[in-house]
C-alpha cells in the first residue's frame, strides 16, 4: 500500500478519536449536519492576522492533521477559485477546500469537506472573519464558523466533536504563531 493511501486512511479512521479533545463550540448538530465556531483573539492587526493565515499556514497548522505529514506542503491561494491546497510531489496535490469569496483582510469563505470530511457525500462552508478590536487596535479577532451537510450512512452527528477540536487546535496554533511574531 502506497504512503500516501496509508496515511488517508490513517486520518480517516483517527478523525474520530479527537472527540475528547473536543471544545463546547459545536454549535449545532444532528444526522445531517452540524455547524461549529470558534472566535480568538490575537495579538496583532487583523491584516497581519490575515497574512498569517493566508500567507504561513504552513507555518502554525499541525502536520498531523495533512495528507503528506508536513504542513509546509500547505498553501492558499486567496482568490475566488483558489483553493485550501496540499503539494505531495512529484506534480501530485489534494484540494482540502475551494476558495468561494474573498474580501482580503476581512473574509475568507471555503467550500468542501475539509480532511476526512472530503471521502464522504458532505460538504460545508467555511467562513473565517477577521475583525480589528476597536478598544485596542494592535489586536484583531477571527471566528471560524464551518457548517457541514450531507450524507454519511451513520450520520454526521457524530463528527462535529471530532471536527471542533481539530479546528479548535489549529486556532490554537495561530494564536502561538502570532505571539512570537
């Protein structure tokens, strides 16, 4: 078996296991979807907030939760018809998600399933908003709201949680990336 099916199928079946990692930003959930958000605030602009997720996503999301193990291989293209896109060599890729509108600086909307989510009959919308604080203008907030619908023979109840924490944990990591900035 290739490395790269070993490792889809590696994400396929570990998806599940992050339910305990899960926060209380499910927002909604049932056989058929669900809907989470998430909101953090950052220490900087929300134009350097955008070029952080824009620009160095491959610098703060975990490798682990990539098709080839390194997030360096992780790029946007911030363009309408860009996409949320994935290098694996040898002129091979992986679209995660479809750029779908762009208001630079303060939108980013993303449609598809995003991982695992991506091998089943789902798709979702993801929304990133990017807002500067006006009581203190050297911090910005960003909510991530990502609604999921379709279909999966067990529901998709059940990923929400799973879901959540891995989008959870990668603002987590924007919020270390920018720290240190």
């Amino acid at each position: 078996m290739s490395t790269l099916r070993t490792r889809l199928l590696f994400l396929v079946f570990l998806f599940p296991l992050y339910s305990e990692l899960a926060t209380a930003s499910v927002q909604d959930s049932a056989e058929s979807g669900f809907t989470i958000e998430h909101s953090v605030t950052l220490p900087v602009t929300r134009a350097v907030a955008w070029a952080a997720v824009v620009g160095d996503i491959g610098r703060w999301w975990n490798g682990e939760h990539t098709v080839s193990g390194d997030a360096a291989n992780l790029y946007i293209s911030a363009v309408p018809m860009g996409c949320f896109c994935e290098r694996l060599g040898e002129n091979g890729g992986l679209v995660h998600l479809m750029v779908t509108f762009v208001n630079p600086g303060v939108i980013l909307r993303l449609t598809g399933g995003l991982g695992p989510l991506g091998l089943m009959g789902v798709s979702g919308n993801m929304t990133l908003e990017f807002e500067d604080l006006g009581d203190d203008p050297g911090q910005s907030t960003i909510t991530l709201r990502y609604a999921v619908g379709g279909y999966r023979a067990e529901g998709l109840d059940e990923l929400a949680e799973p879901v959540d924490a891995v989008l959870g944990e990668q603002l987590e990591r924007l919020v270390d990336y920018v720290e240190a900035l």
